[in-house]
C-alpha cells in the first residue's frame, strides 16, 4: 500500500514538474485599426514633443546627422566611392533605432512624468540588458543585406565600367544602359528590404520601451499592425521615407529637425494602433 501511494505522489508531481518549469509568455496584445486621422493627430502630437523639448529632441537628430556625415567621410578616405549611394539610401534603416530616445522622451511626456538628460540616457543604455539589442541586431543585418546586395549588383551590371572618383561613378550609374539597369535592381531589392524592415519594426521599437515582452512578439505586433491598416501604414512609410531622404540633401543637416519629429510621432502612432499595456 505505502508503495502504490509512493507511486501515484511520484507520478503527480513527475506530470506537474514541466509546467511549472515553463515561463509564462506575454499575451500578444490585439492591434487596432488606424486611420489618416490618426496619422495626422500623430504628427501633431509628436510636432507638440518637439516643441516641448527642443534641445534634446535636437540632439538626438544632430547624432544621427553627425553619423550620417562620418559615414559618407569614411567612404570617401577608404577609396570607396561606389558605396556612397547606397549607404545614403540606406541609411534611413536604421532610423527607428536611432529614435529610441524620443520615444522614451514622448512616453514620460504623456505621463507627465518629469525627466533630464541622465534619465532618457540611463534608460537607453538600459536597453542593451534587454530586447532592444535584439531589434538593433535586426535592424544593422538589414542594413549589411542591403549593402551586400547593391555590392553583387554592382560588379554584375557595371563590371566593364572604370571610374575612379565620384564624379565618373555618377556619370557610369546614371548615363549608361548598364547603369540604368543597376539602379532597375537596385530601387526594387531596396524597396523590399525596406517594406521587411519597415514592418517588423514600424511600432515595434517603441513597444518594447513601453511593456515587458521579447523582440519577436514586438516584431509580431508590429507586421499585424501592418497587416491590419495596409493602406494607412502604406502612407506612413511614403511619409518616412520622403521626409528623411529630402533632409539628407543639405548634409544631413535636415535630420536634426525631422528625425525628432519623426521619432515623436511614432511613438504616438504605436499609441493608436496598439492596445495599452495593463498597468
């Protein structure tokens, strides 16, 4: 008798043990639908956060520009001139990390939360300790499939054309029939890896400052949200897009006005497609 008892207790507890050793995981939270009123009450919004907070919006769009000129000066004291085009239009990719900040910023702001430099930093340097290094990893691998690429391009349709400075790469890219065909296949695998990154990212970036959860289910809501509001989310991105790459034709200079703006924006964008978190 005592061993049959011993039995049916080991076995209880043998059949219990695994879900208690398995992790809760974070419910997905539902998306809602998002209009073009809802874009614009964003961009009024994240407008309203700009002016709130000026110089540290400023800064954050004054490093990204610096870093776009690095760049650029980089490529040019390395000898790499065919690479200036497209790390130019690439450069935006990496846009949603670089507005990490400013979400942070707008989320205290919409709380009424007081804040300075040492806290929106503090909590920036926080991230590395959780999901937001994944997203950047995301985000930079992106990035380098984009400059592989173009490099592949570039030897197959441009093999037989010489130059040597920037100016003889303009004129091989953008007046001869193989460089026609270069920027052909260049604007559509661009475009594609920007319709990828662009969904897995478009709120979830700012979801994981805002809530406990991982990457994937960050990147998960961020597609369905796409999915849901194709249209809208379509128009957002045109905006993104046209917004940033016109600010980078006076030296980058643009960015330290748009990108804060842009930042700002999409943090209360993500307010409107995405349920708020419990607590």
């Amino acid at each position: 008798m005592l061993r049959e008892e011993y039995a049916m207790t080991s076995n209880s507890h043998g059949s219990a043990s695994p879900d208690n050793l398995t992790p809760p995981q974070p419910a997905m939270p539902s998306v809602n639908r998002v209009t073009t009123a809802d874009i614009t009450a964003s961009l009024k919004a994240g407008f309203a956060d700009f002016l709130a907070r000026p110089v540290m919006s400023g800064f954050f769009g004054l490093f990204y520009a610096v870093f776009g000129i690095l760049l650029v000066w980089s490529l040019v004291w390395l000898g790499k001139i065919w690479m200036i085009i497209p790390a130019v239009v690439g450069f935006p990719l990496v846009a949603p990390f670089a507005a990490a900040g400013l979400y942070e910023m707008s989320r205290r702001m919409q709380k009424d939360e007081p804040f300075g430099w040492s806290d929106i930093l503090t909590v920036m340097a926080n991230q590395r300790k959780r999901e937001m290094g994944w997203m950047a990893f995301v985000t930079l691998f992106i990035f380098w499939v984009w400059m592989y690429q173009i490099r592949l391009w570039l030897v197959i349709t441009l093999q037989n054309a010489s130059f040597s400075d920037f100016d003889g790469f303009l004129n091989a890219v953008f007046f001869t029939p193989e460089g026609w065909t270069f920027l052909a296949i260049g604007t559509c695998a661009g475009a594609l890896l920007s319709a990828v990154l662009f969904a897995v990212t478009v709120v979830a970036m700012p979801m994981l400052l805002d809530r406990e959860t991982n990457f994937v289910s960050a990147m998960l809501t961020s597609i369905q949200v796409v999915k849901e509001n194709p249209v809208v989310m379509l128009g957002w991105a045109a905006i993104i897009s046209v917004t940033v790459l016109v600010s980078m034709v006076p030296a980058f200079l643009g960015l330290i006005f748009t990108l804060p703006i842009l930042g700002h924006t999409t943090w209360h964008l993500y307010q409107r497609a995405v349920t708020h978190a419990e607590g």
